[in-house]
C-alpha cells in the first residue's frame, strides 16, 4: 500500500464531494472541479472522510502500478478538495533593469528587455494582480482552485525570461534563491 494513499482526506464544512461512474466530483466557495479514477481505485466517501483502496480483484495493471495509482488519486483529490475550499496562490517576481508587467483583467503585458513586449491572455480560472512600486521588484500573484493549471501558467510565464545564474536576472519565485556563479576568471600571466 502506499503511504500517501492511505491517509483519509477530511471534508471542511462548505465542500461537497460525490462519486460517479469512477468520476469525483468536488464542489466548493472557490468553484467545481471533477477527477476521473482508474478502475483499479475504490473510492469510499463516509463520516466527513474520503478514503482510497486499492481493487485486488481488478486485472489489467500490475500491483505496482495499483500502488502507484493508489498515491496518486489520493493526491489529485486532495488538491481537489483543498483548491474548492481555498484555493492555491503563486508569487513570482521579475529581476532585472528595466523589467516590468501590467495587466488588465486577464491579459498581461511583459517587458522583458526583448524589442517587444510580451502578451499572454490568462486562462478564466485564474486570477492575477501585478504591482509595479518604485524601488520594487514587479510583482505577479496568481490565484486558482486548479493547481496543475496554476503550475502549467507559473512555468509558460517562467519561460519568457528564465533565472539565469550569472547576474541572478529572469523571473522568479518569490523567495526563490538562485546559485550565484562567478564570470571569467582573469587569465593567468
């Protein structure tokens, strides 16, 4: 058995969870999101609890991959539940002269120090506020009830200017701490 798909997940009060045609549905404050679970996965959902086991009697897959898939579903609903009812924030904050970003609803405005500025229109799900003080790094914040699609747009809008090691410029975490390398060295006479 895997350790994480042992544990219960606990339902907070406002979340509603329910199990259909091996399809989790959880809705919540934050909105409605549904997971499909293998066949080899009974999900039980009792007293407040959601709770995995793995199918012995299911064929097709092997009993690693009924682990591994154990851990797994556990996993994705727990994000699942705890995205409806709070909901999951990332920071990001650009490094470097000249760097800015602006938005206006979804869609935000890079400039990265390329000869045009960079769009990228934000899915509905997600929800960004950009602040731009002198004597401050820009700052993103992105908020979403979707995890993976919070990581996939945190990754997209990484890529525009990756945190290079050199001068420590690009776009980062906030609090991310880049590995500083030293230049060339002078030559030896």
């Amino acid at each position: 058995m895997s350790r994480i798909g042992k544990l219960p997940i606990n339902i907070p009060a406002g979340v509603t969870v329910t199990m259909q045609d091996n399809v989790v549905s959880v809705k919540g404050p934050k909105g409605e999101m549904t997971q499909a679970v293998h066949p080899s996965i009974k999900v039980n959902i009792a007293d407040g609890q959601v709770t995995f086991e793995i199918d012995e009697k299911f064929e097709g897959v092997t009993a690693k991959q009924k682990q591994a898939f154990h851990g797994l579903y556990r996993s994705l609903v727990n994000n699942l539940v705890v995205g409806v009812s709070t909901g999951f924030k990332a920071e990001l904050e650009l490094v470097g002269v000249g760097y800015r970003v602006q938005n206006q609803g979804n869609l935000i405005e890079f400039t990265l120090g390329y000869t045009h500025p960079i769009f990228i229109q934000l899915p509905p799900q997600i929800k960004v506020e950009t602040k731009s003080e002198r004597n401050k790094r820009p700052y993103i914040c992105l908020e979403s009830c979707d995890k993976q699609l919070l990581g996939m747009v945190c990754a997209k809008i990484r890529s525009f200017r990756k945190p290079e090691p050199y001068k420590g410029k690009g776009i980062l975490y906030v609090g991310e701490v880049i590995r500083r390398k030293s230049g060339k060295s002078a030559s030896a006479k």
